[in-house]
C-alpha cells in the first residue's frame, strides 16, 4: 500500500514507512523521502559496513551520505526554510507512542505548535542544542499547546513567546524534563505569562527543568492533581514556582531564587477546582527572591510583595519541611486567608478564604526579614527587622476550632523567627510566642 508523504523544506522525515514502498527500517530501509524508484532502499549503516558521520548535530552514512535517525527517534526535523510547516507537519502525521525529535540549531516559529497525538515524545537534541524561538510569533495564544495524554516534551528550549511557553489544558501524564523556558529581557511585562502551564491534568512531571523571565509564574500547575515538581530552576520570574488550586503536589530539590516570591501555594476564588491541598514542599533551596514585581495589574500574582519565600494563601494541608530558606527580605514564609486587602474582591459562594492545617517544620532559616517590603510592615506593625514566619491568626467561625487537624503547626525551624500577625482581629492581638502553634501533623508521604 502506497503511504503519503508530506513534502517540506527543512524536514526528515525517517518514519517506519518509507515513501512509496512500506518498507521501514527493520527491512533495511532508513525511511527517508526519497524520489527514486518505488523498488529502492536505503540501507542504514550496519547493513552496509559504513559508518555514520556527525553532521550539524545529524547523523550521516559515510558510505551514502544519507541521514541516519538517532538512536529512538521516529522522525528526525531538522531547521530550515519553513520551520512550522515542518515541525507541525511531523507532529500531525506522527503515529501514537512516538517520538519526534529536534535537530540541533534553531527553530524560527511565527505561530502556536500543537501537539495532540496519544503518547507522542518530542526530543530536542539537548536543552542548549535545540532551540525554538517564537520571537515571531504573530498566531496563537502560546509556544507549544499539549492536547494529547501521555505526551512528554525534552531536551530543547522555548524563547520569547508572546504568551505562555508550553501549555497542556485537561491531559492525563504530561511531562516537562530538561526544558528551557526563556525570556531574555528582565522584569518585563511584554514577557509571556508562564513558562509551563499544565491546568485541569491529572499527573503532571515537570523535572530537570529552568525557566526565566515570566511574567506571571515561571513553573505553574493549576486545578491539577498528581504532581511532581522536582530538580528545577526558577530564576527572575514574578512567581518563580506556583501550585494553585490542586492537590497532591510534590515539591522537592528545587532552586528558586531571584524572582518577586519563590514558591506560592494558593486557591484562588471563581475557579472549578475550589480546594487544592495536600502540597509537600521538601529539600528545596528558596533564596534572594526580592525582584520587582512586575506581573499585570488584576492578577493574583501582581499583588505579592516582593521578597518571600513560600506563600501559602488559603490552602490547606499543606507540608513545607527541610528546605533551605534564605535572603528573602521581606519573609521566609507567610500563611495567610484570602484579603481584599490584598487581593481584589470575589463572588464565589463556596470558596473558603482560610489556610488551615499547614505544617511548617525542619527548615533552616538564614539572612530574612532584613528589609521587608512596605505592605510587611504595615501588617507586622514593626520596623526592620521582620519575622522569617508569618502567619495570620485567623480562624474559620463554621469550622470546630477544637480540631486540632485545623492548626497551623509551626517546629523544628532552629532559630527562624516568628509572628502571628492577627489578620483577623485588625492586627490588635499580635504574638511572636511560638509556644500556641508549636505543634505536629502526620507528614505528608512522597511519591
């Protein structure tokens, strides 16, 4: 049967069938286009005795000259003239469960890439080798849109989106690893909003990864379950790492640092998920997070003061343990309701403003608080210095306050200083005793 073949400047295309014959690589066909006769092959290296030649990252036959697919990839894209033609095109006529890969140099991409195939892998030659840049880009409201299951993106960056760098809307088993996100200009509000956005999926993996320069969050998962965030870098964003309104997140070894606020755990209201919880931040390094804020005004994220270091705003359940938290001027971590002293008002009947049942422990804490910023003070009623640990003292009037699940538990955080700030009682009754909420959850297990 004659299969068809999609024809572009910039591609190879080494599939399983080769063009006009079927024949595929375990018959001694390499797979490429070709326009010879319907009876020819390709041999590939070992049937032949050549060797193969690194050309421009790609591999040739010495004996024939031809490309020669890198080890598990089924379709090879290489740049060229017509970079989306080719690349999408590859990624349409991809067959499920499997991998498409980049090429060494750079992509030019004027428009959205989206990827929708069940399981498919797009593989970059290395995360400084293949790079594609969207600076561009004039069509579609993001990098790379992911609307398929079980898709994994690696080993390559994305540049200078107008929108979000790489996004998965409602996708089970997605995952992010050894990618770049990046936006060059700093504490610009002409950079893309997110780096990775992942919303409304169940099991997420974002690892090994950087992204710089968001203008919202750097790494963002939203209204998602079944997390894994680890091994990454989140450098010069508004909110270097951000888990919103999902549950069940692992947060752990990663380095955020040089952004407005470097870890936020928040629900936010008027959203489907309501009650994202269960988040367990370990082992991470959360320091020098004292950026400019620069996220639009009207969003949650452009309302955070610039320099803290976990945010937990009306989540609840959450674990932060044995991280290093340090040269965050204004707070090493706050706990705090949802304010409208804060943030803008909200009409959604059922969404609860307040964190409970937070458990911060075990942490080292070194050099906070040394120049908080001036909404800190306000709320501290204090001069320099402030308090490596926040918390606001509020309590739910329809919840049993007796329910010692409900605490905010605060131990083991050697010297790092404290201050219920009394939110709720109009800052009135404020308290640096630790003795109220020096308390134990169960821990949070790891996946």
């Amino acid at each position: 049967m004659n299969l068809p073949c999609r024809l572009s400047l910039g591609l190879v295309v080494m599939t399983a069938f080769a063009c006009g014959n079927g024949v595929g690589p375990a018959d001694g066909s390499s797979g490429e286009e070709t326009t010879a006769s319907e009876d020819s092959q390709t041999p590939t290296t070992g049937e032949t005795g050549g060797t193969a030649a690194e050309t421009g990252g790609e591999s040739t036959d010495a004996t024939t000259g031809e490309p020669v697919l890198p080890e598990g990839c089924d379709v090879l894209v290489s740049p060229g003239a017509d970079d989306v033609e080719a690349l999408q095109g590859a990624l349409i006529d991809a067959a499920p469960n499997s991998t498409v890969c980049l090429a060494e140099g750079t992509f030019m991409l004027n428009t959205e890439i989206s990827i929708s195939q069940n399981g498919l892998t797009l593989r970059g030659a290395g995360r400084d080798l293949s790079i594609l840049d969207f600076s561009t880009q004039d069509l579609g409201a993001n990098g790379i849109k992911v609307s398929g299951d079980g898709v994994t993106v690696t080993a390559f960056t994305v540049q200078e989106t107008p929108g979000d760098g790489i996004r998965g809307d409602d996708v089970a088993d997605i995952t992010f690893e050894d990618v770049a996100v990046i936006w060059a200009a700093e504490a610009s509000e002409e950079s893309g909003a997110y780096g990775f956005y992942p919303v409304g999926c169940d099991g997420v993996v974002i690892r090994n990864s950087l992204v710089r320069g968001a203008r919202d969050a750097g790494i963002y998962v939203g209204q998602s379950k079944n997390i894994i965030v680890e091994d990454n870098e989140a450098v010069g964003n508004v909110a270097g790492i951000e888990i919103e309104n999902s549950s069940d997140a692992t947060v752990r070894r990663n380095h955020a640092h040089d952004n407005t606020g470097g870890i936020l755990i928040f629900n936010l209201p008027g959203l489907e998920v309501k009650d994202g919880k269960r988040t367990l931040a370990y082992e991470n390094i959360v320091e020098n997070n004292n950026g400019v804020n620069f996220g639009v005004a009207g969003t949650a994220v452009a309302s955070v003061p610039p320099g803290l270091g976990f945010m937990i705003l009306a989540s609840d359940n959450n674990e932060i343990r044995s991280n290093t938290i340090r040269g965050n001027r204004s707070a090493g971590v706050i706990i705090t309701q949802y304010s409208e002293l804060l943030l803008e008002p909200f009409d959604d009947p059922v969404y609860n403003v307040f964190a409970q049942g937070n458990y911060i422990h075990d942490n080292m804490f070194e050099n906070n608080a040394t120049d908080p910023d001036e909404l800190i003070l306000t709320i501290t009623n204090q001069a320099n210095p402030g308090f490596d640990m926040l918390l606001d003292g509020c309590e739910d009037p329809e919840a049993d306050l007796m329910d010692p699940e409900l605490y905010n538990c605060f131990t083991g955080n050697g010297d790092g200083t404290f201050m219920d700030f009394d939110l709720c009682g109009g800052f009135m009754m404020q308290s640096t005793d630790l003795a109220p909420v020096n308390c134990d959850h169960t821990p949070l297990m790891a996946p």
